[in-house]
C-alpha cells in the first residue's frame, strides 16, 4: 500500500516540479569535447568523429529533470 502511496506523490511532484539543468563544455580544439557528450549522453565513443562546425547541443530527459549538454 505504502508503494501506491509514493507512486502517486512522485507523480504528483513530476507535475508541479521539474528541473532543468544546462552545462556547457568548453575547450581547446581536438579536445574530446563532443566525444564527452556524446559518451555522456548516449555512452558510446566513437573514434571516427569530424570537428563541429558551430554549436553542438544534446539533450536528455528523464522523468521530470532535462539535462542539455551544450559544446562548441
């Protein structure tokens, strides 16, 4: 019963609260840094990368938080 209880008050929270977290990487070029996104995001490395042109921004949602990975 106790198991209901808590799943109705999550439920309840993921209506009125959510949280959002955004990050940006910054660094050198050559660096790993839309390698270390894309391991933290997904978790797959990939050795055949080509340089970013621009911005590159991921974004991952799990229950009531989102997390937007921003790297240039």
């Amino acid at each position: 019963m106790s198991s209901i209880v808590k799943a109705v008050l999550a439920w309840i929270k993921s209506l009125f609260f959510s949280t959002e977290l955004e990050i940006t990487i910054i660094g050198l070029q050559n660096s790993g840094k839309t390698s270390l996104v894309n391991v933290i995001m997904s978790g797959q490395f990939s050795d055949a990368m080509v340089p970013t042109v621009g911005f590159n921004m991921r974004k991952y949602t799990k229950g009531s938080v989102t997390i937007k990975l921003w790297g240039r």
